[in-house]
C-alpha cells in the first residue's frame, strides 16, 4: 500500500471547519483513500472513503485531487467531540489490510 | 446497534503466561483482525483471519497466534507472555470486502508485569 504522510497535529476552533490534509505522491490507480479517527480510549472508526470523486457523508467531506497524489479531510463545523486522531489510509481494492500511521491529532479548542 | 467486542477492558498478567484475548462480532463479518497499538508506532496488524479456521500472518506476528474456530470469534494468544507485549491491543472485522471499512472493538489494555 501506498505510504501517507500527515503533520502530526493540529488546531481547531469550535464551529470553525477543520481540514486534514493528507500526501500520497505513490498512490497506484486501483487505491483507494480512507479516513479513520480514533477518539481517546476507543477502536478508531471509519469516516469516508473514496477513489477519485470527491465524497460527502453525514460526518465529513473528502477533497481528492485531481491527481491522487493528496487529499484533504473536511469537518465542516467542528465541535469538542471531534477532538481525536485522524487516519489517512490507502488500500488497495480487494486487499484484507489496512495499514494505519501515525496519524494527525486534531484539538478542537473553544 | 453492531458491535465488535473484547472481553476485557484492562488486563495486568505475569511474565511467562499464557494470554488469551478474545473478540467477538455480531456482524456476521468474514474478516478479523487483530492490531496492537503503541506510542509513536500507530497501529500494527498481528493477525487476520478470513474465515473460520483460517488465519494470515501480518506485520508482527512474533510471540502470537490466534485461533478462529466460529465465524463471529476471533482469539490473540500469547503464548508466553512477556514486559514488550504491555500494550493496546484491537480487534476489528470486516465484511468480506473491506470497501466500507473495518469496525473496531473499544481495546484491551493488556499489561504484562
């Protein structure tokens, strides 16, 4: 799988959008970009994923460029809860892994 | 609401046991997966299994084994416990296609004295 890289942390003001970037300069044509967050004491837990297209859901959005090589996690309105981990993750379609880094940690301050 | 779940919260064993960490999922999910987690390493795969009775090592399966007898129970072992193995450890499942992703269990915080 590809290799991610992501700044090791970052600030955010409540209600304010918070945007994750994420680098995969080596991402092959078949990967796909998941994000995952890990809120402290728990399992993570998957966020969105996508190909090529940009990708909206009920929790964030996902900015994929139009060459692959990165991405960007939107939170549109960030709230206290969203303080975490952030994971960005590229697989493989039909691959049984996924390989989580270090991630990004997101402090929501208000 | 699915849920994946790990038997024990915290645990504090010997050097020299036998551990046996347990996760079960309601999902009826092909996949498992056993990951630890460390300060400063992210999240490391130790096993996965796509279906009962079979398992494929991952990244550091030194010190482990696992056993999937049913579909919906996925156990880590180690066999001998040792102070490096004191960490994070969780499991997660997934349908047989990962495309939506994985759903995690809360952890074992497995600390080994």
């Amino acid at each position: 799988d590809a290799k991610t890289t992501q700044p090791p942390s970052m600030d955010c003001a409540e209600g304010r959008a918070a945007n994750l970037p994420c680098n995969h300069s080596t991402i092959s044509g078949n990967e796909y970009v998941y994000w995952y967050r890990q809120i402290h004491s728990q399992g993570p837990q998957y966020i969105i994923h996508g190909l090529k297209n940009n990708e909206t859901n009920e929790m964030a959005s996902l900015i994929i460029t139009e060459d692959r090589k990165s991405s960007t996690l939107i939170l549109p309105h960030a709230t206290l809860r969203d303080t975490a981990v952030y994971y960005c993750i590229v697989r493989v379609d039909g691959a049984n892994n996924l390989f989580f880094g270090t991630g990004t940690r997101l402090t929501v301050i208000p | 609401d699915v849920k994946v779940t790990q038997s024990s919260r915290y645990l504090v064993k010997r050097t020299g046991e036998k551990v046996f960490l347990e996760c079960v999922q309601d999902m009826d999910h092909e996949n498992m997966f056993w990951y630890r987690q460390d300060p400063g390493l992210g999240l490391r795969l130790i096993y996965f299994s796509y279906d009962v009775k079979m398992k494929e090592k991952g990244d550091i399966p030194e010190g482990y084994s696992v056993s999937r007898e049913k579909k919906e129970r996925f156990s880590l072992i180690l066999e001998s416990a040792s102070t490096n193995q004191t960490s994070m450890y969780l499991c997660a499942s997934s349908r047989e296609t990962i495309f939506y992703g994985y759903t995690f269990g809360s952890g074992t915080r497995l600390t080994v004295v």
